[in-house]
C-alpha cells in the first residue's frame, strides 16, 4: 500500500498562517503555510527513520509542555 501524501487540515494551515503572520508576515499566506507544513511533516518522517530516539524525545517534551499542571502519576 503506497503512502498518501500529506495534506494538511484547514485547521493546521489556519494556524500556520497565524505563526507566519507573527513571525514571517511578508510570508503569511496560504500557500507559504502548506509549504512550512508540508516541509514539517517531510522532516519529521525522515526523522522517524533516521533518527527515531530524537523523534522519541521531542514528543516526550512536547507531552511534558501540554501536561495539565497538578496532574501527577499518583499510583491508588
């Protein structure tokens, strides 16, 4: 089964023009948005193969910024 290719949500290409308007406004638009995410996801799948306990890593930190605050692993 081959591999679909990437295509981005509209809620994801409306936040990446957001980032895009706060940090690259001359580059804020919807084309250049599909492209930063397109390139993202590029990178994150070659990631995955050639370096998977980065990729394990950067997920974990991701995990830990969205953790709840107050919201331990208390054991019953």
């Amino acid at each position: 089964m081959a591999n679909e290719p990437f295509k981005p949500s509209e809620e994801d290409i409306q936040s990446a023009m957001l980032y895009k308007k706060h940090f690259d406004p001359e580059h804020a638009t919807r084309e250049e948005a599909i492209a930063m995410l397109k390139d993202l996801n590029s990178d994150f799948h070659r990631m995955a193969h050639d370096n998977p306990e980065r990729l394990l890593e950067l997920q974990q930190k991701v995990d830990r910024k969205n953790k709840p605050k107050g919201s331990g692993n208390s054991a019953s």
